[in-house]
C-alpha cells in the first residue's frame, strides 16, 4: 500500500494552547495585582510573593526527582500557585512560615495525588488553610497601605472584620476598589484583579460564567440578609478567589451547567460563612468544598450523547 492510515488517540485537532502557555497568561493576568501589592505594602510585599514562588517551584522539582516523575517546573504552574499563595497572606507573615505555605500547597495538595490535573483542591487555597491552622496570629496581623510592615507599623482590622463587629465596613467604596484598605497582599485592589479578569476572558483562558454567577449570587444574598452588596463584593478575598481560583481548570467543573451550580454553591457557602460563621472570610473555604464536589456536580450535569435520554430511574 501506497498510503498507510495512522491510528492515534483522540484529540486528533489541537487547538494551539498548551499547559505553558496558560499559566503564562495567567501571570499577565496577575501582575497588575502584582505591581498594586507592591505599590501598597512596599517591598515586603515582593520579599513574600518571590519567597512563595521559590518555595512551590523548589517543592516541585524536589518531589518530582525523589518521586522519579518527569519535571514539570517548566510548565509554570508552580510559578502560578507560589504567586496565588502569596496573595492569600498578609503583608507582615514571617518569610519561613511563607514558604512553608508553599510547601503544603506544592506537596500535600498538588504532588501526592499526581500533580498537576490530578489535585482535587486548589493547592494554593490549601497551602494558605494549613497556614492559618497554624499560625492564626501571623495569619490575621494586617496593615493599612503605605504604614510599613516593620515593628512601627500599627495593626488595623479588615473590612470583613469591622462589618462582623459593627455591620460597616469603615473604608469608602471607592478606597477600597484602589486598595487603599488592609487586607491579604493580593485581594486589596479590586482594579487590579478585574483587570486580570478582563485579559483572561479575552484571551479565552476562563469563562466569565463562574466569576460573575459566583459575584452575583453573593451580591443577592448579602441583599436579601440586609447587607451592604457593593461593600461585601470588594471585602476580602472575594474577586481574587471569583477570577482566579475557582475558574481553576482542574478543581472546577467543565460544562456551563456545572460551572453554574458550582459558583451558585461558592457563592452561597461564602455569605453563610461571613454571615454566621466564626471567620469573617468564607472565600477559601467555601471554594475548597466546592472543589470536592466537583465531581459529583459533574457527574450530576454531564450532558447526554447525541440522541440519548436520561433515565430518571434504574432500570432493573
């Protein structure tokens, strides 16, 4: 025969993007919050956030070569969590303990189920959860911007936190979409973060479903508990968790109907947490149960084949 036909698994169309490639454009994403973190809380800032990527980059080449697996520090996957990490903590954590969140984030929730594609929850929110488990003083130390990190620096509350003692939130609405509040170095400036948003829709790395159905139910249930919308979507961590955690590709679900109801479940769980909980933050913790009922939630709204029907009962 002339002409051979060549078998090979699906897919058999690519269509140009990679794993590098991604990650890539979500640190683009990222740097406006980046370059906000730094310009708000100085270079304490930068020394937390390089502390955090060396920890996963080094956490993740380290397991990888003691686990004789093939390295996947080129990917950039590291480099992202490191950074989503480092926006998940305050400005004033002590580097050691920084870097430690790195290490649970890289090696408990990401490498011992396989690594990247295979965790279940979003190492970055778990390496900023065993943080506060541990260290809940350091992990609740915040500074107002431009006051310094050093032992002169005077410690404030958050947003979140005066709206849990006295249901204002004691910031202006407009300081707090610049930043101009305390709070954990990524999550102070709403612009920046919607920014980041806008460049990922763009470039067709996440669907604008999760984040604005997520934003958009917390909105309606702070309404209808009696609370300040517009106060509570730009109060904690609540647009970086919407715009990059919970469009994460492996820990979310894939089809529009279970990105629906995983961002209502976000959502709701959120305003539970902030309105009744013991934290003022629901944000984490609220995204990690999420991601461990991904999939059920996928297996609930996985849409049929082709000319199929959905049995609404077992068939003996």
């Amino acid at each position: 025969m002339e002409h051979t036909l060549t078998v090979t698994s699906s897919p058999h169309l690519h269509c140009g993007m990679n794993t590098r490639g991604i990650m890539l454009d979500v640190l683009i994403a990222l740097l406006p919050a980046a370059v906000a973190s730094v310009w708000l809380f100085g270079w304490r800032a930068a020394a937390v956030e390089l502390v955090c990527i060396a920890s996963c980059v080094a956490s993740e080449f380290l397991t990888r070569l003691i686990l004789k697996r093939p390295q996947s520090v080129g990917d950039l996957s590291a480099v992202v969590t490191g950074l989503l990490l480092a926006f998940n903590l305050p400005a004033t954590i002590p580097l050691w303990q920084a870097a430690l969140g790195g290490v649970a984030a890289i090696v408990v929730a990401k490498q011992m189920f396989g690594g990247i594609g295979q965790n279940f929850v979003n190492p970055a929110l778990i390496g900023r959860i065993v943080l506060m488990a541990s260290f809940p003083a350091e992990m609740n130390n915040w500074v107002s911007p431009f006051s310094g990190t050093g032992a002169d620096a005077i410690s404030t509350a958050t947003p979140l936190a005066n709206m849990a003692a006295d249901g204002g939130t004691g910031f202006g609405l407009g300081e707090m979409f610049v930043g101009m509040r305390p709070g954990c170095l990524g999550e102070t400036c709403a612009l920046a973060l919607l920014l980041g948003g806008v460049y990922l829709v763009a470039r067709r790395v996440i669907s604008p479903l999760t984040p604005l159905v997520y934003l958009g139910t917390v909105g309606v249930m702070t309404w209808l508990l009696g609370g300040d919308p517009l106060a509570s979507l730009l109060s904690g961590g609540l647009m970086l968790g919407a715009v990059f955690m919970a469009t994460d590709y492996t820990t979310s679900p894939i089809n529009k109907t279970g990105k629906v109801v995983f961002a209502l479940g976000c959502g709701l769980l959120t305003v539970l947490i902030r309105q009744y909980g013991s934290l003022p933050e629901g944000v984490s913790f609220a995204i990690v149960i999420m991601n461990i009922l991904t999939p059920l939630i996928e297996r609930a709204t996985r849409p049929l084949p082709f000319g199929q029907k959905r049995r609404l009962r077992r068939e003996d």
